[in-house]
C-alpha cells in the first residue's frame, strides 16, 4: 500500500464500514482521521486515504468507496475494499463470520438482510450491542481524531487485533494441515472420524485454536465427531466433540485411571495418554451406542 500522512472520510452518521476501514488502515499506517467531504484534488492524492466517501474506488490512489457501484452489485462496503486491497479479503471473508452480513447490512440495510439470514427482522435489533452503539456515536460526533486521542487508540487496536487474527489463522491452518491426522473409527457404527493433532515442540499458547474451522474448510464437518489435541497445561491431550456431536459423551470414560477431568456435560475431557493407540480406545469408549 502507498503511505499516506491522512485518513479521510465522510461527516455526519457512522457505519461499522468505515469505522472498522479506517481502523485496518491504522494499523498500517497511524495517522491522524478527518471526517468531510473530499474535494477533487484530495481524491487525486495518494498521500490522502479517502474511505467511504468521493463516489471513488482506485487503490492506487488510496480511494475506498463503493456507493458509486450499481444497486445490483453484490453486497460490499468499504472494509471489505480495503481488505482486497491489502491481500486478506479472502482469507477475512472465510475467517471472519460477521464480514458478509456486515456487507449486507450496509448495501441493503436491516430488513433485507434479515431476509438473507433467514431471521425475523427484530432479531437484528436485539442482537445489537452497546459497544457498536457508544464507539459508532463519538466517531460520527468527532471531526478529527489524532494520535493520543481515546478513541483513535481504540480504533488502532481494533484494526491491530483484525489484522493479526487473519493472518494469524491462517498460518494456524496451514500448520494444522502439516501435522493434523484424520483417524477413521472404522470399528464404530457409521465409521466416524476424529481429528488429532500430534504434539509438537514448541506447543503452540493454543494448541486447540482453529481445529473446528480447519475440519469445516476441509469439508469433513458430517464425518469429524472429534478432537484431540495437546493439553496446554499438562503433557496429556484434550478430547473434545466436534459441532456438539451426540455421538460422544466424555463422562463415559470418566472412571478411565488416565482420565483426569471429564466435564459433567460430556463435551471435552482431559487425559495423560499419549500414545495414538490409547488415545483411540478412549474414544471409542466413550461413543454413545445408536
């Protein structure tokens, strides 16, 4: 991306959008965010950052605005701009759940994209939280925001905390992919499949982090039932269902002298075997018969 020394965009009411757009675009570059109209001559200058506003899109200018696309486009807003224009977009949209609603909500408002969800419109209202509502109202009453300035260092974490998660997970996944197996119950009904993650050195801080996500992206979300992973605060492994599975319930194995922790629900347990062998006949153990 081209430095720029100003972020600018549009006055009056906020939008998760821009609000979010401009936070990416400090993480990349921390500078100071005015909120007016642009003039011909700003949207010439790279130097300029025009977000949400100026009927322009042109990264090469540093221009991100999509309400000059026709009301037919597929649903996409600024964020989802400078995202692409970053490399992540993609990896934001598979990543990031609340990205395409995002884009919906902003292209098509509440109504229409309750519809898209195949939810009751007044859903959308109680699912709305007062942090969106406080940091989207002192953004539209600001006109500048600098360096130092509360909200403009919330803003930085936030795009800091975006960027970092994308990228991070996807170097989650790829380290998933690489050292991942996919076990085959082939002895229990209907054959199911359990993912295990070998420990590794070092352990990752979150050795369970991304595995639901790497199965779904797999595709195997109807064959997997569960996961086994490093346990972060003993040499053991956790056991986990995947989606909730029925066909599991750790309290089956509870009595196993391996076993020293199985939740009372029956959705993750924790074991101090590590061979692949064990491993399995615990969980074949706690399969629940049907």
């Amino acid at each position: 991306m081209i430095p720029f020394s100003t972020i600018l965009t549009h006055p009056g009411s906020a939008h998760k959008d821009e609000f979010l757009a401009c936070s990416v675009l400090l993480a990349v570059h921390p500078v100071s965010i005015v909120r007016r109209e642009p003039d011909s001559t700003e949207l010439a200058d790279p130097a300029i950052a025009v977000v949400d506003v100026g009927h322009v899109h042109d990264p090469a200018l540093n221009n991100f605005d999509h309400h000059q696309l026709p009301k037919d486009h597929p649903p996409i807003c600024s964020l989802s701009l400078v995202l692409r224009h970053l490399g992540l977009y993609e990896d934001a949209r598979q990543f990031c759940d609340w990205l395409e609603p995002a884009e919906w909500f902003d292209c098509r408002g509440p109504a229409e994209t309750a519809r898209w969800l195949g939810i009751d419109r007044a859903v959308v209202g109680k699912l709305h939280s007062p942090i969106d509502g406080t940091l989207l109202r002192r953004f539209a009453l600001s006109t500048q925001l600098s360096p130092g300035d509360p909200l403009w260092e919330i803003m930085r974490m936030l795009g800091e905390d975006l960027l970092t998660y994308v990228r991070s997970l996807r170097d989650r996944l790829d380290f998933i992919a690489r050292h991942a197996e996919l076990w085959t119950l082939e002895d229990v009904a209907g054959a199911p499949c359990a993912l295990f993650l070998p420990r590794t050195e070092p352990v990752p801080d979150d050795p369970s982090a991304a595995l639901e996500r790497y199965v779904e992206s797999r595709g195997l979300g109807s064959r997997v039932i569960a996961l086994i992973s490093p346990d972060r605060r003993s040499g053991g492994y956790g056991l986990s269902r995947h989606r909730d599975s029925a066909r599991l319930d750790f309290t089956r194995i509870a009595g196993e002298s391996d076993i020293h922790f199985a939740h009372a629900r029956g959705f993750v347990a924790k074991t101090s075997a590590t061979d692949p062998g064990r491993l399995r006949e615990l969980l074949r153990g706690a399969v629940v018969a049907g």
